[in-house]
C-alpha cells in the first residue's frame, strides 16, 4: 500500500513507508518453522553477543512494544523516560480499533464470502509492507511472497535506542499512525530522506512485524534472504550488515506461516538487469495473487513483463483498478466486479479507461462496503478474476 509520492521508473508512485533516523542495532533469530521448499534454513539458537541474535522471547518483546504495548519482561527505562510513550500507545489503540472498525472486519467478511480459499502460497507485487491487507484477503495461506522497493532491514527494537532516538522515533511513527485508522495507509515523508540519512536505516520489517503482531501472530523468528540463482528464495546469514530481503516465521492459533518480503525492481529493466529475479517472479506469478494501490504500474509499458507472468500463470487474482488491464483480464479470467469506478485516481486519470466503461455498463456488479486503494471520493473497486478453463 502506497501513500506518498516519489519517483519510481519514470512514474510518480505512492509508497506505503515510514522511515526515521536513529542508530538500531538489532538482528532476530529463534527457532520457527520448516522453511518452504527450495530454501537452506539457517542454525538458530540463544542470543550471542557476537551475532546480536535474539530469542523467539526477546523478539516477542521487540514486537510487543512496536504496537505499543508493555511485554513481560518490562518496559525500556528509555521508553519509561519518555513523555512520548504514552501518546504513542493511545494513538497505536486507537487507530487500529477505528481500522477495524471500518476497514478491516468488513474486508473480512466480504473476502470470507467472495475469494476463494488460498492454503498455500500468496504472491503480493508492489506490496510495500501491507501484510494486513494479504492476510485479510487470503487469510489461509501458509506462504506470503511480498515485493516492494523499500528495504527489509531489521525491525526497529525500541529497547535498545537511546533517550533522544527513542523520542524521536516515537515522533514519527505518532505521525504516521495519525491518518491509518481513517484511511488505512501511513501518512509519510519520503523513504530516501530518513532511510539513507543516518545510519539507522528503518524500514518494512518494522511495519511488517506491527501488522503480524496486531493480526494475533506469535513471531518466531526473522532472516535476511535472497534470491539465488535458480529463482529460488534461501536465507543467507544473519551477521549480513544490510537486510535489504527478510524472510518472517510466525504462529497464530498453533498454525505457522512464512513472509517473504523481497526488495525488487519490477520493472522491465530490473527484471532484465537480474536473470534471477525473473526467474522468481515466474514461478511466483504461478499462485494466487492481490495488487492494492500499484500506482497503475502493470498497465504501463515498462512494467509488462511481470503484467504478462501474472496474466499468463495466476490461477486467481485480487485487485483494485491500479493492477491489470480490464481487457487483459477478461481474455483468460472470468472477472467479478465489485464496488463503484468512474475514474481513476487524479494522478492516474488517463489509466484504466476500460475498467470504466465495463462499470458503466455491465448489470451483474457488486457492492463493496470497505475501502480498499487510493482515495477516490468513496469510488472504490475490487475485481476478482478466476482463470477459464483451458486458459
């Protein structure tokens, strides 16, 4: 999900992310699920000073305190220092309950009773850290394959920042909950200005750890990863200093599930440029897969090959109107509309002209009572497209 405006490819894209300057030092490792197959699991033990690692408990505390909630073994004497700390839990609470509330059960129940069940693996482009959005729509899946631009890295531990960098942080992620409960997306300043300012780089794995932990998941442990040449995932060790990919296991209710969030460049000269990454997006595009505010990115030129992988594999997708052609779809999928659209959003408003007029036309449409995208003037989509037989 995508809610602040820079330049990517050529094209103005909305990016889901809160970025802040303060020095973290934190890695997390702890005994989690078989990995899926394909992949070279990493040893993962006790905490050693050398490699910074951390329990599964000591990362339930880093998680716990990143929705803002005190964990069992206490509160941080830099957090209990902090006059900001509890505006940042009642603002947390509160933002969450109003997403809920407006958001959240509703798309729940609505994908309970429209989207075909998902038990294995998800595929989510242009996904930034939305882990919530995935989860919600496909709630049975054993595997979520996140891509985005934004860097993993590893997630922020408020336990270990000093005073001023914890007040700091607090500031920001303050502002960025502000907006979410109304609008279900992080108002943000640019990832750049924070991200590559300092040398606390902060990114989706903290937003992706806030969610799963929200969601109810106990997680378990977290690696950086990549892709090898295969198109294969494996992680990769954690004493790496940059964790640009991260792969997440986590348990909710005694079942596990595993995250893949890779930074990737969609585009067709990123994909070109690493025969590798192609190759994942190949085999990845083969499963179920969501798209939610893409800034209309696979209907343009220069993102057609990973628009062609999902067209010609994906035997389901889910999206709104900034992912795949109206056109495109309905050659090869039987496509199910929901919601209302006139025209796109005022960035993009030459996109999707298609999807209008097929609005505009057909009699079999149905509503939808969430928001889901970029704000519109209440005018949102949802399109479900089932792959025909013999497509």
């Amino acid at each position: 999900m995508h809610t602040t405006t820079i330049q990517y490819a050529g094209l103005k894209k909305l990016f889901f992310v809160v970025s802040l300057a303060s020095s973290i030092q934190s890695a997390t490792l702890a005994q989690g699920v078989p990995a899926p197959t394909g992949t070279a699991p990493t040893q993962a033990g006790a905490s050693t000073p050398s490699t910074g690692l951390l329990t599964a408990a000591q990362y339930d505390d880093v998680a716990t305190l990143l929705i803002g909630k005190t964990p069992a073994s206490g509160l941080p004497a830099s957090l209990n220092q902090s006059q900001k700390w509890s505006t940042y839990t009642q603002t947390v609470e509160a933002n969450w309950a109003e997403y809920t509330q407006k958001i959240g059960v509703p798309m729940v129940e609505w994908a309970k009773n429209e989207v075909p069940s998902v038990s294995e693996t998800v595929f989510y482009p242009f996904s930034g850290p939305d882990f919530t959005t995935a989860f919600q729509i496909y709630p049975n899946a054993k595997r979520y394959i996140m891509i985005a631009m934004q860097s993993a890295e590893r997630p922020l531990n408020l336990g270990l920042t000093s005073p001023q960098a914890t007040d700091q942080a607090l500031d920001i992620m303050i502002s960025a909950w502000q907006l979410y409960g109304t609008h279900g997306f992080f108002v943000t300043e640019y990832l750049d200005r924070y991200y590559y300012a300092t040398q606390g780089r902060i990114g989706s794995s903290t937003f992706i750890t806030i969610f799963m932990k929200l969601q109810g998941f106990e997680l378990d442990r977290i690696v950086p990863i990549k892709v090898n040449s295969e198109g294969d995932v494996e992680e990769i060790p954690a004493e790496t200093r940059n964790w640009p990919s991260v792969r997440i296991y986590a348990t909710k209710a005694g079942k596990p599930i595993v995250v893949d969030y890779l930074k990737m460049d969609l585009s067709n000269p990123g994909l070109q440029a690493s025969p590798e990454n192609l190759k994942f997006v190949q085999l990845s595009a083969a499963n179920p897969t969501i798209f939610k505010a893409a800034s209309h990115l696979p209907q343009n030129a220069n993102f057609n090959m990973i628009a062609k992988e999902v067209l010609g594999r994906a035997p389901l997708v889910v999206q709104d109107e900034t992912a795949l052609n109206y056109s495109a779809l309905v050659k090869s999928f039987d496509v199910s509309l929901y919601g209302k659209f006139v025209i796109a959003h005022h960035a993009f408003q030459s996109y999707h002209t298609d999807l209008a007029q097929a609005f505009a036309q057909r009699t079999d449409i149905k509503p939808l009572n969430y928001r889901f995208g970029y704000y519109k003037d209440g005018n949102y989509a949802v399109l479900i497209a089932r792959r025909k037989q013999n497509q």
